[in-house]
C-alpha cells in the first residue's frame, strides 16, 4: 500500500473516532502516533512524539495563548464588556433594533480584548438578553444578535485561531492580525445591517426604546474608556511595531489586572478563577495543538496533499473552482467539529493544495476563520448557539435556530468579497509589513 494511500486511510480513521465521540486531542495524537509508525517506524514515531510535545510546549509564538485567555478572562470578570454594552445601549437608544445593534457592536469590541467566540456570546448573553427580553425583543433575534456578534471574537484581533494558523503554517502573527481587522469591521456591519433589516421588516421582534437626550450619550462614551486604553495598548501596540504579539498579550493580562484591582472590580476570588481557567483552557489546547502537530507531519511524510493538487490539476479544475469545494467541505465539517480542531485538522490538507494555486496563504487564513466562525453559528450544532440555550434553558432551542438564519448570509456575503477582492485582506499587512 502507498503511502499515500495510507494517508487517506488515517484521514476517514480520524473523522470515524470524532463521530465517535473520541476527544479531539486523543483521536489527533492516535492517529498520528499510528500513522507515522507505518509510514516511518515505531523508533522514528516515538522519537517525533517526544520532540513534538517538548518543541509545542516550548514555542515561543504560542505562548501568546494562554496570555490572550487570562486577558479575556480578566476582562470578563471586571464586567468591562457591561459597560460597552450599556454605552451602546444608550447611544443607539430611539432607533428600532438599537438594542440588536449594541450587542453585535459590544460583542465585536469586547472579542478584540477576548479573542475568544464562546466567551464573548456567554459573557453578552448574560448582558445584553436580560436587557433586550426586558424591553420586549423577540427571543430569535435578541439570541441570533448575540450569537453574530459573538463570532466575530475569532476574528478580530486578536484571535487566537489566527495564532494557531500562524504556529501551523509558519505565518507572521502580527500580518495575521492585520489581515483580519478590515474583514473584521466589514462583517460587523454586514450583521448589523441584518439586524436593522430583520427589525424593520418585523417591527413586533425589536419594540422602540425610549430615546434618551444628547448629554445622556455624551456621558455614556466616558463608561468604556478603560476598554479603549487596553485595546490601544495591546492590539494598537502590535500593529505600532512596538511590542511583539506575546509583550502586547502580557501587557494587556496585566493591564487588565490592574484596571479590575484599581477600579474595585476585581477580587481576590475572581482573579484566582481566571487564572484557574486560563491553565486548563490553555492545557487542552496545548494538547489539541500537539495531537494536530503528530497528524500535520504524519499527512507530510504520506504526501496526501501533493495528491490532491496533482489531482485537481489534472482535472484541469480552475483555482475558484477549489477553493468553492474547501469552503463547502468547511461548511460540513463544521456541523460536527469545533473551531479549533477544523483548523488544526484540515489547514495541514488543504494549506499545499492552497498555495499551489497561487493563493496567499495569509489571504486564506481569513477565509478559514470566516467558515469557522459561520461552524460556530449555523444549525444543527453550532457551539455558540448552544452556549447561549445552557445560560437561558427558557428560550426554546428552535427559536434560538430561527433567531440566527438571517445572520448566516453575512458570513458568505464577507467570503464572496473576499473571493472577487482579495486586497480587503492582503492591503493592511502589506502596508504596514510590506
């Protein structure tokens, strides 16, 4: 049997134990180990186990990670995200679906200091639906609010999908970034656009809030301005070239820190709790990520990848015409796989096969995160949808599938744009980094 053969063979033994419901890690890793042990030896396979989880472990481009969680985790314990809400809240106060529009804009600033999805749509939901239930929002689109702007936190920097792209495909994390925040702010107002539609066309789902006088707003863009100091000095940094993506990220953990003791917010208990949960949130990935590092190089020795270009290139099939098929095996995997494992599992496949059509791979780190993040919104399995029924069992799970329908065409709108113009992408961090 060829080796690449048995490369495919370890690809369908992986999506048979993730059916199975074996932890992504533990199927990573006992493919890989298995795999690389046909392909090279059980001497070779155990020596590249050993390096591979000291050499992980060891990175220093992925100890952003667990800097970014404890960050977001302050964050979330100083209620830095309440106060962003209630800005909006009271800015966009008079204007029909305001309330909508305050919890994607809230959810889009506070995932820029969280970096992560599920955080951000637990941490708005229980914010923004407690005040949107109250003023009358139909529970569809007040949970499809949420769970839209929720996405965006894996995309808008800094995301820590993006640095586990760059840790795979030997990328730039600060080009990353930058590639992401212009798609970022257009995919922000494309679901806030949804929003006002939906609210206009079923006027009865998003009542009018009382409108509130201009000192009101001017008083309310003071709340989130320790938000704004951390974003400035984290993200604002990096793009600056003043700091490096792991300075940025320890400077906004302890910046986070500080403004939570300084401002009485944070508690001996609240910190320890998100420390705690930065370890373990960190260790699972760390393990997930070396699992995916055993898979990456089993899948290199069998030369899968090479097959498939070759493959599609004697089909004659055009570059749009793959990249349509990646998106839409993205979109399918992502009903039953989480976010992290996707990336982890696929940019190894699909990464070779990308390049060799001349597509920039800093490019099609935004168009992965896209379909990631539309994985994570979309029926039946969407995670942040199902993080936002645990924290509300009230709201009936088919109200929150029926709440979240308009906002999936955002997603395909930002990767058809994508598609026709790639700059939206690629002109930040080739001016910035040439």
């Amino acid at each position: 049997m060829s080796n690449q053969w048995v490369g495919a063979i370890g690809v369908v033994c992986l999506f048979l134990l993730l059916f199975l419901r074996v932890p992504v890690w533990a199927a990573l890793v006992l493919v890989g180990v298995v795999g690389n042990t046909i392909v090279g030896g059980w001497t070779s396979a155990f020596a590249i186990l050993g390096t591979t989880a000291f050499d992980t472990s060891s990175a220093y481009t992925l100890s952003v990670i667990p800097l970014f969680i404890l960050m977001g985790d302050v964050a979330s314990s100083t209620r830095l995200s309440a106060d962003l809400f209630n800005a909006a809240r009271v800015l966009l106060s008079g204007l029909r679906g305001g309330l909508s529009v305050a919890a994607i804009g809230a959810s889009a600033c506070f995932g820029a200091v969280c970096g992560s999805s599920i955080a951000t749509a637990a941490t708005m939901t229980r914010i923004a639906l407690p005040e949107m239930r109250k003023a009358g929002y139909d529970d569809g689109l007040a949970t499809g609010s949420i769970a839209a702007g929720g996405s965006l936190g894996i995309l808008i920097p800094p995301s820590i999908i993006l640095v586990i792209y760059a840790a795979i495909a030997e990328q730039s994390v600060p080009k990353l970034f930058a590639a992401a925040l212009i798609p970022g702010l257009i995919l922000t107002g494309i679901y806030i656009v949804v929003a006002l539609v939906v609210a206009h066309m079923r006027p009865h789902y998003a009542p009018t809030v009382q409108n509130v006088g201009w000192r009101e707003r001017l008083s309310a863009l003071r709340q989130p301005w320790q938000f704004l100091l951390l974003f400035i000095a984290t993200i604002g940094g990096i793009y600056a070239g003043v700091f490096s993506p792991t300075e940025a990220a320890a400077i906004g953990a302890f910046g986070a820190i500080l403004l939570g003791l300084l401002g009485r917010r944070l508690g001996p208990k609240q910190l320890i709790s998100a420390v705690e949960g930065s370890v373990v949130t960190s260790a699972l990935l760390f393990a997930i990520i070396i699992g995916a590092t055993l898979f990456a190089y089993f899948i290199v020795q069998t030369q899968l990848p090479s097959l498939l270009a070759s493959a599609a290139k004697s089909m004659e099939l055009p570059g749009i015409v793959v990249m349509i098929f990646i998106i839409i095996a993205y979109v399918l995997i992502g009903c039953f796989l989480e976010g992290i494992g996707m990336v982890l599992i696929t940019v190894p496949v699909f990464l070779p096969l990308v390049v060799q059509y001349g597509y920039d791979p800093v490019w099609f780190s935004i168009i992965v995160v896209i379909v990631v993040e539309l994985g994570l919104i979309h029926p039946p399995v969407g995670m942040n949808l199902f993080v936002i029924q645990a924290q509300v069992p009230d709201v009936k799970l088919m109200a929150i599938y029926r709440g979240i329908l308009p906002f999936l065409i955002a997603p395909f709108v930002l990767i058809l744009l994508l598609l026709a113009f790639p700059e939206i992408a690629l002109w930040l961090p080739r001016k910035l980094y040439g």
